[in-house]
C-alpha cells in the first residue's frame, strides 16, 4: 500500500442508519400528509360556514333595503329622492 490506511466500515451500522432516515422521512411524510388533509378539511368548513353567513347578511340587506323602500313610499318622499337623483 502506498501509505493510505484502509478505513473499516461498519455497513451493518450505515444501514441501519439509512434504514432509520428513510423511516424518519417516510414518518414525516406523512405526519405532513395528515396535518394538510386537516388543513384542508378545516378550510372548506370554514369557506362553508362564511358562504352561509354572506347569503344570511345579503338576504337582511335586501329586506333592509325593501324595508326603508317601503317607508320612503308611505313617507312621500320616494319621488323627491328619485327626482333629486335624476337631477345630479
């Protein structure tokens, strides 16, 4: 040999090692996999639950509106309101 010492490896203990990161990899995979699908599944609950209150808010608005409609006509002002609008 030339003066270069020949290093031992222990390839039971690499494997090991590299069996135990895949593991570790395979693990986290799927810890993250889980967390996303949870994620996920509390998003579209949510989305749901907005698109409920938006409609439930809309539909108030336009009672509101049909509401205050109803008033200015009782009240005589709708024409004026309209006519002051027509004007500008």
């Amino acid at each position: 040999m030339n003066g270069v010492g020949r290093q031992s490896v222990n390839y039971k203990a690499v494997y090991k090692q590299e069996t135990l990161s895949v593991a570790m990899v395979i693990f986290l995979y799927d810890l993250a996999e889980n967390l996303f699908q949870e994620l996920q599944e509390h998003f579209q609950a949510l989305t749901a639950t907005l698109n409920l209150r938006m409609e439930e808010m809309g539909n108030r608005i336009e009672d509101l509106q049909k509401n205050v409609n109803d008033l200015m006509v009782q009240a005589g002002i709708e024409n004026s309101i309209k006519e002051q609008m027509l004007k500008t």
